[in-house]
C-alpha cells in the first residue's frame, strides 16, 4: 500500500509539474497565434465550422443510439483519473474517439459518420462526446496549454438554457444544437447544468494555428505530451473498458 500511495503521489507531482511548464509558455503561444487568444474565440477563425455544424443531425443520430444504453459509457475520471478532481460519480460521461492524436478504432467503427466528419477537421487531436446529467456543475478548471484550440459541438441542449451554461473567463457562453463554439480552455472555466435533462456536445481539441516559430514549439510539447501517462493511461483505460463491454 506504501509503494502505491508513494507511486500515486509522485504522479501527481509529475503531471503538476508538467501542467505547469505548458502554462509557463502560454505568453509566449499567444504571441505566435494566429487565431484570437481571449476566451472565446470567433467560429470564423476556422473555415471548417460550417461543414461540421452541417454535419450534426447525423453525429446526434450515432450520439443517439450510443445513449440508448448509457451505463456503457464510461464517466470521465473512469478513463482519465486525472480527471477526478472535476468529474464524480456518473454524472460527467464520455465517449471517446480520439485520444491526442490517436484513434479509438471500436468507438469510431459505432459511430462512422462522425469519425468522417471529425477527419475533415484540419489539426484535430482529441475528440469524445461530453454527456453532462442534470443538476451537475463542473467546478472551475484549466487546461494545461494554448497548443490547442477547444470547441464542442451542441448535440442535446436543454429546454431551458438559460439555466445551463459555461463560463471561460469573464465570458458566459449557452450552447445551441447544431452550433459550434470555440474557447480557449487555458482561462478558468466551469460549467452548470442547472436543468433536469442531459446536456451533450461532440468535445475536440484542435492545433492552436501558429506561426511558424510557434508550429515548431507546439508540434515539440504535444509529441512529448503523447509520450506520458496523461495520455497513455486514458489509452489504455479506453482499451481495457471496450474489452469489458465487449465481454458483458
């Protein structure tokens, strides 16, 4: 229990540690961007945002189907622990279909048309669907860094949603079905569901576009982010959780 416990601090502090060298050069991304680094940034910015809203009666469609057996999916610290502090319970579940770059070929193959749209996105890297039941609230967070961009994708929003929302920084955005939004997850965020039914949206992250003096330190810090435990675990548990399933 001791080597355990010791283990599990000392991967704290790596990640901690990590954390804090990725936000260190967060000035520094923002001066090589070339898209808005406030907390919310224009759908504009990126020409690929009409073709995925197009697309998301069919990504609703497959997210439909997913959610007609929900207890096999996974909440999120189940497959990110490092996710814990913020995720508890059930309330906060995810579907994952790429982890940093890698493809989760199981969860693709039940959701083709998604993954279609998901390859036309230029630079995406993670993309999951985020379920949130209702009466939940995601306390405030950070994202470790500005090499990416997060935009989520409103699939199931709420009836009254004035009473769900997400703030990133001074900003307070309500999703809509169908739309895009875009935000820099590097400000302080949460998020409320104040509401009594589920919120879903289609989560990714995208390569932050860079000059290239930025493209080069971006493309350097995300390979090395793919080599550690905070993407290799999620990978792993991703794998092991679709074993599970496919045994049940």
């Amino acid at each position: 229990m001791v080597e355990e416990s010791n283990e599990t601090w000392g991967h704290r502090l790596l990640i901690a540690a990590g954390k804090k060298v990725l936000r260190g050069v967060g000035e520094f991304q923002a001066r090589h961007s070339r898209v808005g680094t406030g907390p919310v940034i224009d759908n504009r910015e990126f020409a690929w945002v009409p073709q995925l809203e197009a697309a998301w009666k069919g990504i609703r469609a497959e997210l439909d189907v997913l959610l007609e057996h929900p207890e096999r999916i996974p909440a999120f610290h189940q497959i990110s622990p490092d996710q814990k502090r913020i995720s508890k319970g059930d309330n906060w579940k995810t579907f994952g279909l790429y982890i940093f770059g890698k493809r989760i070929d199981a969860n693709c193959a039940l959701c083709p048309g998604t993954a279609r749209a998901l390859e036309a996105i230029p630079g995406m890297r993670t993309a999951m669907f985020s379920i949130l039941k209702p009466g939940y609230h995601i306390p405030l967070h950070k994202g470790p860094t500005r090499a990416v961009v997060r935009a989520h994708l409103g699939l199931k929003v709420p009836k009254e949603r004035d009473k769900l929302w997400i703030r990133v920084g001074d900003a307070i955005i309500h999703w809509e079905e169908g739309k895009v939004v875009l935000f820099d997850d590097t400000y302080e965020h949460e998020v409320y569901n104040n509401t009594d039914e589920n919120r879903a949206v289609l989560f990714i992250d995208i390569d932050r576009p860079m000059d290239r003096i930025g493209a080069v330190l971006n493309a350097a810090l995300l390979r090395t982010v793919q080599m550690t435990s905070y993407v290799k675990k999620p990978l792993a548990n991703v794998k092991a959780w679709n074993r599970t399933r496919a045994g049940a």
